[in-house]
C-alpha cells in the first residue's frame, strides 16, 4: 500500500509533463496552420511556460481523476491479474477523459485550449495511459 502511495505521484507527474507537452504544441501547430511562424525556441519556451503555468491548475485535477481512476484499477486487477497493464492504461485514460468532460459540462468550458478538437482530447488520453502505465511499471513488483 505505501509503495503504491510513494508511486502515485511520479505517475501524475509523468502524465501531467506528458499532458502539457502535448497541449502546448497542439495550440501551436493550430497557430503555425494560419501561417504564424513558430520557431523551435518558441516551442521550447512555450512548453516550459506552460508546465509551470499550468501546476496550480491542470496538474492538482489530473491528481484527483488519478486518484479516483487508479484505486479502480487496482482493485479490478485483483480479478484480472493478467490484464493489470491494460487496465492501468484504460484508468489513465478514462481519468484524462473524465476530467475534461466532466470540466465542460461543469464549467461549461474546456479546461485545456488543446482539447477542443478530437485530436487534442485523443492526446491527452494518451497521456492519461503513460501515466497508468508508469503506475503499472512502478507499482510492479508489489504485485510480482
């Protein structure tokens, strides 16, 4: 149990850097389509802007959808052991998915500029799954 609680946080940390990664270079890429020039610095700089900027907001919610999610899995792999990776992955991505969701239907806002179109979600659920794989990867032995 405490190792899962000391492996929790590294595994919201990793799907939150992954998270904002993809978010800044999604809007990004939505600027450089209207043919506004952005440079490889100013991707660098923006991504670092952004993984700061966004930790008293997105990375506190992704804590709390992980916290929910991962403790499911966790105990709906006690009856699947042999699917455990896969439903560490599916949590993760239904937390990211959930969130944001439950952000606009709450809010009545995205959260995140990035998952207003289908491929910025779809990229952030796949960072909800690294983070529900780094779960399963270091939580791992306490399972072997």
């Amino acid at each position: 149990m405490l190792r899962a609680v000391i492996v929790f946080f590294p595994a919201v940390l990793g799907a939150y850097i992954l998270g904002s990664i993809f978010a800044t270079q999604t809007i990004l890429a939505e600027l450089q389509a209207m043919s506004i020039p952005v440079t490889m610095r100013d991707r660098l700089h923006a991504s670092w802007h952004d993984l700061l900027g966004l930790t008293t907001s997105y990375l506190p919610l992704m804590l709390l959808a992980f916290l929910v999610a991962m403790p499911v899995a966790a105990g709906l792999s006690r009856y699947l052991p042999k699917a455990r990776v896969f439903l560490y992955v599916l949590a993760g991505a239904i937390a990211i998915l959930a969130l944001h969701l439950i952000m606009k239907a709450v809010i009545g806002l995205n959260g995140i500029a990035a998952v207003r179109e289908p491929l910025g979600l779809a990229l952030q659920c796949l960072a909800g799954c690294f983070g529900g794989y780094l779960f399963y990867v270091f939580t791992g032995r306490a399972h072997r």
